[in-house]
C-alpha cells in the first residue's frame, strides 16, 4: 500500500500496529490532484490534524507550513 491521502496513512498505522512505525509525511508527492493543488493549505492542516503525533519527519515544504 502506498498512501496517498492522510486517511490511507492513519489506516496503514492502524494495521500495521506499532509503537514506533510513523510517517515521513512528504506533502508535495501527495499533491496528485487539481484540488489538493489549489487548497495544499486546506491538504496540509488535514495531514496535521488526522495524523498529528505520528508524523515523525517532513519534507521542507510541509515543515515550512508550521513556521
């Protein structure tokens, strides 16, 4: 499975089921769409919001969204 939206990276959490397996949350790869592209602020508050404590790493792009 290769997530593509913050819900598919909250389920594969969900199954694989360990404490320490977490996200590497890279937000411009996951910009596939017209609608991810124009509302990417919208996009990135949902990836923080649903996945939140266990994004353990980001790309410069998603980390500049926090600063």
């Amino acid at each position: 499975m290769i997530p593509t939206s913050p819900k598919d990276y909250a389920k594969l959490i969900d199954e694989i089921d360990r404490d320490r397996f977490a996200v590497h949350m890279d937000v411009i790869n996951m910009i596939n769409s017209i609608d991810r592209y124009f509302n990417a602020e919208e996009f990135v508050d949902e990836c923080a919001e649903i996945l939140g404590t266990k994004i353990r790493s980001c790309c410069g792009a998603f980390h500049a969204a926090f600063t």
